[in-house]
C-alpha cells in the first residue's frame, strides 16, 4: 500500500502508465512540427488528428468539433469570452450558477467589467440548479447559458439535459464545465443537448497542461488568441503534440474502463462512508444527495470539528481537502458550500474526500481508521 494515501483525485489524477507509454516516444523522438509537409511532420500531424479521433470518442462528437487547449481554465474562457464576443450585437446577457469554478466565474466577472449582464442562479440546499429557474431569467438579449456538469467540491450533478432543451428552445448557445465529470460519468454531447463542452485532462489520468474544447459545428465563436491556423485558427500555435497525444490515450482508456473505473470508485466511496458513519455515527454529515453525485466523491461534515485541524493531523497518513480556507488566521467558506446555504460551522467542519480508480479497499479501511481516530481526538 502506497503512503499516504491519497483521496483527492478532484483535485487532480496521476498519469496512467498507459498513457506515459504512449507519451514517451513523443518526448523522445517525434518532435516534428505538425504544419511541417515532411514526414516527420505529417506524422505528428497524424497522432494528433488520432488524439482528436479518441477524446470526440468519448463524448460523441465528431473529430473537427474537438480543440486542444492548454487546459480547462483556457477552454472556458474561450468559450464563454469566445460566444459572448461572438454574439455582442444580439445582446449582452449570460446565466451561469453560483457554484461555478473561478474558471467559470472569474471570467464572468471580467465580461461584466466590460459591460455584460451576469445572471447567477441560485442552488437547493445539495447545489442543484433547478432548470426552471433557467427558464425564468432568460431575456431576449440572453447569448449563453453556461452550467457545469459535475460540482469539483461536492460532486452534485447538475440536470444538463433538462437545461439543454430549455437552451435550444430558446435559441441559447449552452456550454457546460465537464472538468469534474469527463471519464466518470456518460458526457455525450447530443445527450446533454450542449453546444460547448469543456475537458481537463489532468482530471482522469492525463497529464496537466492539457485541456480541449467541445464546439458544436455552426457555433459562431470568435477567438482569443491570434496567430498562424493551427486548430482552424480558433487556437493557434504550434500543437502540443506530447500532451494532445496523452489526453487522445487517457479517452481512451477511460472509455474502455468506463464501467469498472466507476465501479471501483463507487465501491471505494461507499466504502468509506460506511466505515465513517459506523465509526463515527451522527457526527458524520453527508452535505449532498447521493444519488446525483459524482460516484467518487464525499462532501461530508464531521460536527463540531475543525476541517482544518482534521486535514492537517492526519496529512502524513491520509490526503484530503476542506471546504474553506484559512489566512492569517480568518476563516472564509468556500462559495459553494456558501451558495449551498450551509451554516459556517458545518462548512468550516466539510472535507472533499475523492477516490480514484486504482483506490483500494485496504486503503479506504486505513484511511477510515485515521479518520475516525483523529475526529474522535479532536472532539475531546
Ligand atoms: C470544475 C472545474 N473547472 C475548471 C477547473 C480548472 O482546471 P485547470 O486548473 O486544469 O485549468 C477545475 C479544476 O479544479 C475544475 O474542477
């Protein structure tokens, strides 16, 4: 068993070998530049329209509706600055939620500098959007809808197909932040009825540094970087064809291990909980409803402790995350668990606790036991 043990894969998955494999002869030998018309160039040309191939597998969407981007920050803002520059003469209004990834909310917050309205909908108390509410707040100058799919610190999945119909309806361009959700849960683009779609390599086993961007063919979109063609000009510069190479092999790979990565996660997850609620009982509280959440993933309070205190007393055994932050001694919530209404002591007492697919069992039970003996010392 490694140590620590480590149960934070929202915040980030290590590289899977499989995909080392398939990265190393890129970092080794094929360094051509794929505009190049020689063959070591066409070459790399050709690995990159394969990686294409396999992440609009994923998704099912066609090759030319995927670009490679640097990562899920960059996709987001070229889609929400892209379609909302795009669109400025039919109006200036976008909806997103109050639980969006600064990746969603910063850059609303710049296009609000700039002039646009910003609509931020509410969430129930598990952080779920209710589509209705879309509905209500679209206006005649409304140009994007952007919700995401699954919450990074609570994991609720949000109703993206319901949101989907109510965007066509209307005629809405509608991206949503798969980040959290690509590899873990189904992301078929026509499923979610969505226009744009946002992937994060580093979320299921590709390495950081590399994201892409599902645009749906005939979205209008400009874009935010200018140079020479590359990605039909929406992202130019010369690809970065080691990590477009990862991230073409990790979709792969979570294709093909769809069902048991979920699975395990979910065992491992379930696991966990069962082990901490029979330790610990009603001191364990369960933030969201579980039934529409990410299978690996646990937003749990444990009354009348300090997150804080919990993650760093057991930081050499068991590697977790909390629901606020702390500096210079101020204790602030996160937005979620904010917009989730939670009461501050119940969310200063949140962990994120995330599995990955190679979790075991014999980690989730060491990790329980250290858990549960640091709850208990920290009650006293
Ligand atoms: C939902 C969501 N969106 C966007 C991001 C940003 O990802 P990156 O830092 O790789 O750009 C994250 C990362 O945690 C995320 O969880």
């Amino acid at each position: 068993m490694k140590h620590p043990i480590y149960l934070d894969y929202n915040a980030t998955t290590p590289v899977d070998p499989e995909v080392v494999k398939e990265m190393i002869p890129f970092i080794e030998s094929f360094y051509g530049n794929p505009s190049s018309s020689y063959s070591i160039g066409r070459n790399n040309k050709e690995a990159v329209e394969k990686a294409r191939e396999q992440v609009a597998k994923l998704i099912n969407c066609k090759p030319e509706e995927i670009y490679f981007t640097s990562c899920a920050t960059e996709s987001n803002n070229l889609a929400i600055r892209g379609i909302a520059m795009a669109n400025q003469q039919k109006g200036k209004h976008i909806i997103t939620s109050s639980i969006e990834h600064p990746a969603v909310t910063e850059v609303c917050k710049y296009l609000s500098s700039l002039g646009w309205d910003i609509t931020y909908l509410p969430v129930d108390k598990y952080g779920f959007v209710n589509p209705t509410d879309v509905e209500n707040v679209i206006r005649k100058d409304t140009v994007l809808i952007s919700i995401m799919h699954a919450n990074n610190e609570v994991g609720t999945i949000q109703p993206i197909q319901e949101i989907g119909v109510i965007a066509r309806q209307n005629k809405i361009v509608f991206h949503t932040d798969a980040s959290q959700s690509v590899g873990k849960i189904e992301t078929d683009v026509d499923k979610l009825e969505v226009d744009l779609l946002t992937i994060a390599g580093h979320k299921f086993y590709a390495p950081k540094g590399i994201g892409a961007l599902y645009i749906r063919k005939g979205t209008q979109i400009e874009n935010l970087m200018h140079g020479a063609g590359q990605e039909k000009g929406i992202r130019p510069g010369t690809e970065n064809v080691i990590q477009i190479v990862g991230l073409g092999k990790a979709c792969e790979v979570a294709l093909r291990d769809f069902k048991q990565n979920r699975h395990n996660m979910q065992a491992s997850r379930d696991r966990l909980l069962d082990g901490l609620i029979s330790q610990l009982g009603n001191q364990v509280h369960v933030n969201v409803n579980l039934e529409n959440c990410l299978s690996n993933t646990l937003s749990v309070a444990f009354e009348n402790i300090s997150a804080h205190a919990l993650a760093s007393l057991i930081g050499n055994d068991v590697l977790i995350s909390t629901g606020s932050a702390c500096h210079s001694g101020e204790t602030t919530i996160s937005s979620v668990l904010q917009a989730m209404s939670l009461d501050f002591r119940t969310a200063t007492a949140t962990v994120r606790i995330s599995t990955g697919k190679h979790t075991t069992g014999e980690e989730i039970d060491f990790a329980i036991e250290v858990i549960t003996n640091a709850v208990k010392k920290l009650s006293l």
